[in-house]
C-alpha cells in the first residue's frame, strides 16, 4: 500500500464557506430555539406531562447512538486490523466526536433547568442510568480524543491500537447505556426490555455508517480529493448487512410482544392503529429505513451507482430519525395503565393516547443539534490532517478490485 | 312562718349563685391552665424542625374506594388550594400540573364503576428515585418522596420512570405560590402528602378535606406503628397496592375496588 498523506481541507471556495455558514446558521436557529424555550418554559414546545420527552430526543438519542457507529470504521481498522479502512479512521474519530457533542448539547438544552448543568455534573446518583451515561459520554469524548492523538501524532503510532481496543470497546458500552436508559423504565410496556441495549447497539452500526458514508461522500466530492469505488462500496456494503440486522432486531422484538398477551394493547398500537405512529413505523422505519436501502446495499450493480449509495444512506438515517420517533414518542403515546382490567378516564388523561405535536422551536432545537456536529466536522477538517489526500482505489488498497 | 323561709331560700339562691360563678371561674382558670398545655403537648408530638426525620415511622394512607364519592373532588381542590397549584384548566390542558386527580373506572367485564383520587404513591423502592440523575428526587426516611427543587435539572426522567403518572413538570412561569411549597419553571413536581403539614403535626389537606366532606375516604397515619388505625386496618383486610406486580411497595394503599 501506497502510504497515505492527510492534509486539511485547503479549499476556502466561496463554496465551502456558503456550506458553513448555511450549517452555521442552522446551528444559530437551534440555540435561538433553546433560548427560547429556556425563556417562556416549555409550554412553546408540544411536550406535555404525558409525552415528557419529544422531539429534541428524538434528535439527541440519534446522535448519541449514530456517535458510536460513525466510529466503526476506525474500529474495524485498529481493532480488527483490517489496512484498508486505516485511512478512513481520523475522519471517523472526528465525526464520532461531533455527533456525540451535538446530540449532547441538545440534550443539555432541551433541560428543564439548562443552567443547572453545573449540578448535572457534580451531583451524581450513581443507581441512575442517565448518570452512568454523564460518565460514559466524557469517556467517550476522552477515549476518541486519545485515539486520534495516536493516530495523528506518529510519535504515538505504536499505542494506536490500545486506544482503538479502548475506544471500541467504550463505545459497546456507551451504547449499551443510551439503550438501557429507555430499556430500565420498568413502569412502560414499550420499553422494559433488555434487547434494547443490543438493539441500539446494532442501530448505531447502521446510523453511524450511513452518516459517515454521506459525510466522506460531501467532503471528497465537494473538494474535489479522489474517492475510489471500492471503498464505497466495502462500505455500502458493510452498510447493508447493518440494516439487515437491524430489521432483525425489530423483528425479533416485535414478535417477543406479540407473544405476550400483556403486551398486545401497545403492539396493536404502534403496529396497527396507532395512526401518525403506525405509518412513522411502517412507511419510515421499515421501508424506507430498512427494505429500500437494503434493496440498493444488497445489489452490487445498485451500490455501484453514487447517487443510489446516497440515497440508501439518507434513507437510513431517515429511517433511523423515524425509529426514534416511534420509539421515544409513540412509546409515550399510548397511555401507562395503572389498573389493569379498569377502562380509566381522567382530567389528567389516564387511559387516553396521548397528544403530541411537534413545535417549531424543538424541532429547530434537534436540527441544531445536527448541524452543530456538522459544523465541527466542517471546521475540524479544515484546521487539522483528518483527511487523506487521495481515497483512490489505487493508493487505499492496490490490489482490490471494485 | 313565711318570711323566715323566704329569707332561707333568698339565702340558698345567693350561695347557689356563688357556687356557680365559682365553678365557672374555676373552669375558665382551669381551660385557660389547660390550653397551653394541651398546645404543647400537639408540638410535642410533631416534629420539631432542627430533628431529623427518622425511618421509625412510615407515612402512609389507605383509600377506600367505596367510599370515595363519585363526582366529589374535595380532595384535589384542598390539595390544590393547599399546595398553591392552579386548578386544572376548562377543558384540562397536558401541560397542567396536577398533583392528584380523581381517577374514574370502569371494569371492562361487568361494567362496574367506580372513582378513586390517585397521587404519588411514596413508593418503599421508588423508579423516581431510582434513576434521577443527581438524587434531586429523594425519598426522606418516614417514606415520603420527595423532588429537592435546588437540584432538579428538569431532565423528566422521574416522568418516564413513574409508573403511577404521578408527576408534573412546570411547563411557564409561575405566580401566587405557597411559601410552604416552593416551585419553579423547569422542575419537575408531586403530591409531597403536605410535608410542611405532617413536620407541623397535621393531616395532608386532602385527608383533611374528605373528612370534612363527611366521606373520610381517605385515613393518613404511620403505617409502622401497629396501633395505628391504618396498620390495624391494613392488617385486618384486604387492601391493594397499585400495580402490586412492580413490587415498589407504595405507602398509598387502596381497599374497596
């Protein structure tokens, strides 16, 4: 193999600074939003005592999840050692660093009490899942940091793959906490179950790479820089099978409740007559977060055309945004039934479906949060050697054939 | 003959009359000897504030339903007025925090009603508690949970965790609150079974208010003392914790439906 330059993105086009300045501005809406938000209370918002957690979630738990997965190709570098991906690790570091801080910040935002952050930090209830995850995502931030300090400082190359190794295994972690904090409410049927902790995992696989691929595509085609075919399509590829499994664990969930009379109240809901929830799960997170894109991954001839890999990619993030929304939202839709057996009605809406509709603002809020970490990526490749000069077949792996 | 008698009766009303403004004095001396004490002695058994709570005591309540009468919300307008939290809106609003409402069932095999007040449950092993990031949401050892506003970020995971809906977040700025009962925008709220009342000796306003209505549905006492109505109640017949499957061992306990 041919060894790999990284430079910074030397382009300062009126192009490049129309894109940052447009994610710019996207980042300054979402803040705009949560001041906002802070200023009247959450009352501009369409959350509720019933649907307590709503869009902002939504956009922060994907990015969480999605932090995670864009590291996969720095893992399957370091861990697994496979050379190829190595020049695609840096970028995936950063993008994992970004994601994360954007999900974060919305997260923080969206707070009740976003000025008490202080206080989320220092008082720490050590039974609670959300303070786990205050330790898993510094963590995270400190293990990718040091990852990419051995990958780009070569001084430090020989403890590249312990920090991977850490890395790796940090983000199993990571995951497996973003999953538990829905996958421990013991009180909602939706949710009480152990699978969810995998089954993020597994989402992260598919929601990370899919924005990865789509940011690698932006960066190299916008630039100018060669991207060869068969690193798209390894990575296409590798994307499919992500998908693959996570139509599994749908499955495989879904069918575990169908089992359970206990659970067949919620299943007919989110899958049959659950309205704005059944079609997010049917039309978004099936078929176009699942079937379609796996149609195109699957499909050598498919995966072979850029523009199908773009739109497979965009679809699974959509899917993946719609995955959330059923999840998180229609979770909270259908109502907690405190007596079973008792048809219940109250002014506080007991056995009731729940109202939800998104505002302006919070939905602003979560986009911000997305551009946020799109606007770290954008600055970081342009101040430090994240990426490689050339992804040309040729100088990533001479003896591949696309 | 006459006269003499008349003098003698004259007499005995005149030592009647002393004897009776004498035993009114004395039992005004008396009730005003007494009162203080009696003042005291109600101090005495509430809680002085500098004392901690201990775990020797468990506050709880049994709700009987049966009793609960239909339509009356004397309880949660007491609770409202109590606690300085506005009444529900016409047509109520999801955003309302309410912290007890008068749930009404209907069982879905014979069609048998019935309506119960349901608030926090000051669960033994509360979810709340359980995974509040920075303990803002705490039980104290007489077993009322409890949301410490200083510390609540307003994340509202103690809402997703409760399986009872027992609590509300504060969605606006808030106006005429109770000095007892501080609250704010962005924390998160529940019934606290009127801490500011029980630490003072008194019955949580609801309990106050059902008996005042002449239902006496609800009965408030410490669930740990044997010789409490409550205990001997719960020990003698059938009560139900709501759902008795999550195995939190609420301190609200219900009997009749």
């Amino acid at each position: 193999m041919a060894s790999i330059t990284f430079s910074e993105l030397k382009d300062t086009s009126s192009r490049y600074w129309f894109l940052a300045g447009l994610i710019g501005l996207f980042a300054a809406l979402g803040l705009g939003s949560a001041y906002y938000m802070e200023h009247h209370g959450h009352i501009v918002t369409g959350m509720n005592n019933s649907i307590v957690w709503g869009m902002p979630h939504v956009f922060a738990v994907f990015l969480i999840v999605a932090a995670s997965g864009a590291l996969n190709a720095a893992s399957i570098a370091s861990v697994f050692g496979k050379m190829v991906y190595k020049p695609l690790a840096p970028l995936s570091g950063l993008l994992a660093i970004a994601l994360l801080a954007g999900g974060l910040t919305v997260l923080m935002l969206d707070l009740g009490r976003p000025d008490r952050l202080i206080v989320a930090m220092t008082y720490l209830n050590l039974k609670s899942v959300f303070a786990w995850n205050v330790v898993l995502y510094t963590g995270f931030f400190t293990f990718v940091a040091v990852y990419l300090w051995t990958m780009m400082d070569k001084t430090m190359g020989a403890y590249t793959k312990a920090a991977g190794m850490a890395a790796f295994i940090w983000r199993l972690v990571l995951t497996t906490g973003t999953g538990s904090i829905f996958g421990f409410l013991v009180a909602r049927d939706p949710y009480s179950t152990s699978l969810l902790a995998p089954m993020f995992i597994i989402m992260s696989f598919a929601y990370g790479m899919a924005l990865y691929l789509l940011v690698l595509m932006a960066i190299y085609t916008g630039s100018g820089r060669p991207l060869g075919d068969a690193i798209l399509q390894r990575l296409g590829r590798l994307l499919g099978v992500f998908v693959a499994a996570v139509l599994y664990f749908v499955f495989v969930y879904h069918l575990t409740n169908l089992y359970f009379t206990k659970q067949h109240a919620i299943e007919k809901f989110i899958l049959m007559d659950g309205g704005i929830y059944t079609t997010m799960f049917w039309v978004g997170q099936i078929f176009i977060g699942g079937v379609l894109p796996l149609v195109i991954l699957l499909n050598a001839k498919l995966r072979a055309s850029r523009t199908l890999l773009v739109a497979a990619c965009l679809m699974v993030v959509a899917g993946g945004l719609a995955q959330m929304y059923v999840t998180i939202i229609g979770g909270q839709a259908f109502p907690l039934n405190i007596f079973p057996g008792w048809q219940q009605s109250s002014s506080f809406f007991d056995g009731a479906i729940h109202h939800y509709a998104p505002s302006l603002p919070e939905t602003l809020l979560g986009l911000g949060g997305l551009a946020i970490a799109l606007l770290i990526v954008t600055f970081g490749v342009k101040v430090l050697r994240f990426l490689p000069a050339s992804l040309a077949d040729a100088d990533v792996d001479p003896h591949t054939k696309a | 003959m006459n006269q003499p008698q008349n003098t003698e009766n004259q007499a005995a009303q005149t030592v009647d009359e002393h004897r009776r403004n004498f035993i009114g004095t004395s039992a005004a001396l008396a009730g005003l000897t007494i009162a203080p004490g009696v003042m005291v002695y109600g101090i005495a058994h509430s809680k002085p504030e500098q004392e901690a709570v201990t775990n020797k005591v468990r506050w709880g309540m049994l709700i009987d339903s049966s009793k609960c009468a239909d339509g009356c919300t004397d309880c949660v307008s007491a609770c409202f007025t109590e606690n300085g939290v506005s009444l529900p809106s016409t047509p109520p609003k999801e955003t309302d925090s309410q912290w007890i409402r008068k749930v009404e069932l209907k069982d879905m095999r014979t069609g048998r009603e019935q309506s119960l007040p349901v608030m926090c449950q000051h669960c033994e092993e509360p979810p709340c508690v359980d995974v509040c990031p920075t303990g803002a949401s705490f039980k104290r050892a007489d077993g009322i949970v409890l949301v410490d506003r200083h510390i609540c970020i307003g994340c509202r995971y103690c809402m997703m965790a409760c399986p009872y809906k027992a609590r509300s977040f504060v969605h606006e700025e808030l106006t005429d609150q109770s000095p007892d009962v501080p609250r704010g925008k962005g924390c998160v709220e529940s019934c606290t079974m009127c801490v500011h009342r029980v630490d003072r000796g008194e019955k949580p306003a609801c309990v106050e208010a059902c008996t005042k209505a002449g239902h006496e549905a609800i009965l408030f006492g410490d669930l740990n003392d044997p010789n409490s109505e409550i205990a001997k109640r719960i020990a003698s017949k059938a009560t139900v914790q709501l759902r008795a499957d999550l195995a939190l061992n609420p301190g609200v306990r219900y009997e009749g439906f």
